[in-house]
C-alpha cells in the first residue's frame, strides 16, 4: 500500500521514523558493545542474536537485560543492581567506539526517503536510542540530510511508547494530526502512534521481542519501506 492511502490519496506532510530495526539494522554495532562491556564486567558474551531481542526500550533496559542474560530483568539482582551504573557507562563508552562500524541500511528505506523528499515531506527520527549516538550514525549511513530533526530517548523527559516525542516532532515540523504518519517495527511505536492519534506503519523485519508485528494494532505492515511507494 502506498502512504498516500493513509491520508485520503494525499502523501503525508510529516513522516517520524523510528532508527534501531526500522531504518538501520545497528544489532550487530549494538552486540558488539554488549558483548564488551559484559566481557569487562567478567560475563560471558550474550551474542548478537540475543541482543537483537533486547533491543527497543533504549540503553538503560538493554543493559539491564544483559546483566539478568534475559529480556524479563525484574525484579534485578541485587548484584545486578550494583553493578548497572558501571555497566551502562562502559557500554556507552564502547557503543560511541562502535557506533555505525558494523550496521547497515535496510532494504528500501534509501527509495523510500528518497522519494519523501522529493514530495517535500519534513521527516523525524524520533528513536529511544541516546541522542548522542543517533546523529553520528545517521551520518555514518549516508541517511542525514534526509532528516530536520532527531528526537533521542533522552531528548525530553519521556520517550516511546509516551506520545510526546512523537506530537514534539510533529509539532516542530509544523505538522497535524491528519498529515503525519509514524514509521516503527515494534509495539513501542505503534503505542505512541496511537496515543497520539496518528496513522502508523510496522515493518515486519525490525526488533519486537520475538512478537508478531501483525498483532499490534498498526494502520499497515510492510516487509520493505519501497512499498510505501
């Protein structure tokens, strides 16, 4: 289905993306931190497709899930609990090192944000990832000049699934209610999306924790961005 279904045969005027497993595969960049800083901690490495299952509610619960070895971390070890400030600043420290070195653009998302462009559609980022992370990536990718801004998990005082991110963007792109649409792969997006009455794409290929994308309520889910088009 083309976006410009989502809106009576009009293409939207803003369109928010979501980064980590809809428009760049970074798991293995993510791993690749994960697996260091539980290496210097004394761990053993979790690997990357373990971490691709953790991957989706920002920094903090990645670690959290990497200390525990498992998605459901709650309630933490007291061990753990000690030792998560320390593990999360090694890991910001290797994932700034490894930042874009081993991901990679999805099939698609180039055409797609191509031709958004060409339409004059203002385009977001609006990720949980650290804002810190999400612009060098961009650029690493060749993907920044598509993008007037970048909403990061840590941008303002709530992220995903909260709505604000989502109507802060929207909001600073000069867009509306019945002129944007939200681009994710996992509930966090699509509940955003929802709270904040927008239309929302899923990808099927992204990070949802092992869950069905088509049962999360999304207006569309598709397997690749150029369908959209």
């Amino acid at each position: 289905m083309s976006l410009a279904g989502l809106f009576n045969a009009r293409w939207p005027g803003v369109a928010l993306f979501d980064l980590d497993g809809t428009l760049v595969d970074s798991a293995p960049d993510l791993a690749a931190a994960v697996d260091r800083t539980l290496e210097q901690l004394g761990r053993k490495p979790a690997g990357l497709e373990q971490v691709r299952q953790w991957v989706g509610h920002g920094s903090p619960v990645l670690m959290r899930r990497a200390l525990a070895g498992k998605a459901d971390w709650e309630p933490a070890s007291a061990a753990d609990d000690a030792l998560f400030n320390d593990a999360l600043a090694l890991f910001f420290n290797n994932y700034r090192q490894l930042n874009g070195k081993h991901a990679v653009v999805y099939p698609g998302v180039k055409a797609c944000l191509e031709a958004l462009s060409k339409r004059s559609c203002s385009m977001a980022v609006v990720t949980n990832k650290p804002e810190q992370f999400v612009g060098p990536l961009l650029k690493q990718l060749g993907l920044e000049r598509h993008f007037k801004l970048v909403i990061g998990g840590d941008t303002l005082d709530t992220k995903k699934p909260d709505p604000a991110p989502l109507l802060h963007a929207m909001n600073a792109l000069h867009g509306s209610l019945g002129t944007t649409v939200m681009v994710g792969d996992s509930a966090a997006d699509v509940s955003a999306a929802q709270a904040a009455g927008i239309p929302c794409v899923a990808v099927t290929y992204g990070y949802n924790f092992g869950q069905p994308v088509h049962a999360l309520g999304a207006d569309a889910v598709v397997d690749s961005l150029s369908e959209l088009l």
